[in-house]
C-alpha cells in the first residue's frame, strides 16, 4: 500500500476493569505491532476516539508507556470533549497525522445535533504549526 503511518483505535475500558488496567492491557497489545509496523517502516497512530483514548492525558499516558519510536498519535481534533484546541496543542509533539471534523467538542450542543464549536481554520493551522515549529 506504501502507507507511512496508520490508524488504530484504543478501545473501550471493560466493565468491571479500572483504567489503569485497561491501560496495561493496551500497552500490552500495542507493543508487538508496533515492533511489527516500526520494521515495515510503518508509524502507527493512536486516535483519540473511544473510553481510553478520549483525553490528551490518556493518549499521553498510553503513548509514554510503550515508549517506542513508531507510537505517534493520530490527531481528530473534534473527538476531545472539553477544549478541544488545548487538547490538541497537548498532543501537537506526538502527532503523526491529523484530520479536522467538523466540530470541536465544547460541552454544547451544535446546529448539525452534535456537541462542540465549528472550527475556526486559521486557530487549526496555528495548533499544527506548534508540532512543526
């Protein structure tokens, strides 16, 4: 496919299971493929989506704790629930790759039925350029 980098997900945290064991099973999973990607040249990217991984603290958390040089974070900036754009400049030094939705998860409610802001395009490129700066 000649993909530098892909997505995968951190899923949910069971029932009955506390987030810190959800994290050391996370760490657990990730670290063999990300071995298996780093030797095809691959980064692999874990998004900010679902329970574990809906923070900058727990993508942070997650991404320390393998502490290998192919985990990077694949950025959506309207997955954060609370200041997004913070979210985001948190994880700006750790991200791989981003997209931009078409919100910004702000606690309230939206004209398209979701919760968050519009995103301003000008403040997402200044958030981008902090990694790159």
């Amino acid at each position: 496919m000649g993909a530098s980098s892909v997505r995968v997900f951190g899923g949910g945290i069971a029932q009955g299971a506390t987030e810190t064991q959800a994290v050391e099973w996370a760490v657990e999973v990730y670290k063999p493929i990300l071995d298996y990607a780093a030797a095809k040249g691959i980064v692999l990217g874990l998004e900010d989506d679902d329970d574990l991984t809906r923070t900058s603290a727990q993508l942070l958390t997650i991404v320390k704790q393998v502490n290998h040089p192919a985990a990077r974070i694949a950025l959506d900036c309207g997955n954060f629930r609370k200041d997004g754009y913070k979210e985001c400049e948190i994880c700006a030094p750790c991200v791989v790759d981003s997209c931009q939705t078409a919100d910004v998860h702000a606690g309230r409610p939206t004209g398209a039925g979701g919760l968050g802001e519009t995103i301003r395009h000008p403040r997402e490129r200044r958030v981008s350029r902090v990694r790159l700066a």
